[in-house]
C-alpha cells in the first residue's frame, strides 16, 4: 500500500465519527509521508515518528506500519489492549471457518437455495461476517459510515488481495466495499441484490460480563454513533427495499430491532438471526 490509502481521497467524514479523538501515527520514519496523507484525508492530526505523547484529547492511534493499518487505544500508563487490524487471512478467520456459527449465518441469508447470493452487509464493521458469507460464495457488498474504521476495512481487503494464498484472493474478490450510509447505495446496486444483513452494535453488556476488545474500544471512540433509533430505521430501510430477505443479527435475549416480527428466527448459543422473508429467493 503506497501513498494514501485506496478509496479513502474522496471520502467525506461522516458526522459520528469522533476524528479528534483519534490520531494518524507512522511506526516509523519510512511510514512518515503514508501517516501524514491518512492524516490530512481523515481530517485529524498526525502524530510523528518519536514523539513521547499523543496530544491529550487523543483517545486512540491509527497506525500506519509497513505490514498493516491498525488502531489502538491510548492508555494512562502507556498500557493499552493490543491494536486491532483487519487480518482476513489470520489464524482468528481461519479457525471460524471451521465453526458452527458460519452454518447459522449461511442458513440464515439461505446459502442454498440460489447460485452466488448477493448480500448487503449495511453495517459492515471489521467485515468479519461479510468475510464468511463471501467465503461462503456470495457476492458481498460492505457499507461502512465510519471513516476510520472504512481505512482499517481498506487496508485489511487490499492485502487480502495481494496475499500468496489463492483462497484469500478468491474470497476476497467477491467483496465491495462502499464509503458512506447503506442507504446511499444506488439503485442500480441495490436492484442486484438478494439479502441485506444487519448487524448493529450489540448494546453494552453487563459489568460483570467480559467485552472483546474491539467492542469496547469502538463504545468509547464511537458512542452516539449508531442508536436504537438508528438500527430501527435501518430496519424500515432494508424492509422497503426489493430484496429477498432480511437478516438481523441479535444478542440471543435481546428484543426484536422493531415491533414487526421476522418471519423466523434461526438461534445459536449467544446470538440469534431474526429472518424476515419476503419473497422467495429461488
């Protein structure tokens, strides 16, 4: 990846995303010039090669190495969580796709029962689900809002791309990512399509419960991102499109997105897809 960052040049902020809170760092001097363009797209300040502190506001640090595009929190103390990157070819993704929760989702979208699916993932995230159903065969579209997390997809589907392994390359040729709300997709990408997938930030858990994370540091660099209200208008959205169906993912005991009940639900261990049907995918 040389220069800026592919796609990003045209790209507006979007209005949630907390760009004071995060800054552009380079691992080293040889990443200076590819820091500072990331920078100035993002619209926020970049921090240079050596320099003992980030300014105090900043919450969490992009960085900008010469393998990978990963971001950080910035702790007191100089500890933090380790930096989280999009890796579709790592060990994590590898190992899902030996697990049950990739049949759940496949059964959920109806891998099956037509050829090459076309799937919107509306809210796209670290790509992980739309990563499996496009290993899954489906032609896959990623809508994501958020500028920086919109670099971390980039970066993360370019060196799919290029790797040395011929599966990683496949999978990742059956994804297209677009910059901006879902629902600024044109209409001649949206008559394509068969299944839209929703995966809204899963509300915050528990004290006591364990938080990966990634979720964790995007509640704290992203809160009032996305609402309930957000997730439900989605919903309507998708609904009112000429799709198929409708896939919503859920924490196992959480409510319905809205008062209209999917027409069914498929239920794993921790999450559930509520499945709104209308009309026949074959």
């Amino acid at each position: 990846m040389a220069g800026a960052v592919p796609g990003l040049t045209a790209m507006q902020p979007h209005h949630s995303a907390p760009l004071g809170k995060i800054a552009v760092a380079a691992q080293d001097s040889a990443q200076r010039d590819r820091a500072q363009a990331l920078a100035q797209q993002l619209g926020t300040h970049c921090v240079e090669p050596g320099q003992a502190h980030a300014p105090p506001a900043v919450q969490a640090l992009l960085w900008v190495g010469a393998d990978a595009l990963s971001l950080q929190a910035v702790a007191a103390g100089g500890r933090s969580p380790g930096p989280i990157s999009v890796d579709f070819g790592g060990a994590a993704m590898r190992h899902r796709r030996r697990g049950g929760q990739n049949e759940l989702l496949g059964k959920a979208v109806g891998i099956g029962k037509k050829p090459a699916l076309a799937v919107l993932d509306a809210t796209a995230g670290l790509g992980r689900d739309s990563f499996v159903l496009a290993d899954l065969g489906c032609a896959v579209v990623l809508a994501e809002r958020e500028p920086v997390v919109l670099a971390l997809l980039d970066d993360g589907l370019e060196r799919a791309a290029r790797a040395e392994d011929a599966w990683l390359n496949r999978v990742a040729g059956r994804m297209t990512l677009h910059h901006g709300e879902a629902s600024t997709l044109t209409a001649a990408v949206l008559n394509t399509l068969d299944v839209i997938y929703l995966d809204p930030m899963f509300p915050e858990r528990d004290k006591s419960a364990a938080v990966k994370k990634e979720m964790a540091l995007f509640q704290t660099l992203f809160a009032g991102g996305t609402t309930a209200d957000d997730a439900a208008q989605l919903l309507d959205w998708a609904l009112g499109c000429d799709v198929a169906r409708v896939v919503v993912k859920r924490p196992l005991r959480a409510p319905c997105l809205t008062l209209q009940q999917p027409s069914h639900t498929i239920a794993g261990k921790a999450v559930r897809y509520d499945v709104y049907v209308l009309r026949s995918l074959r």
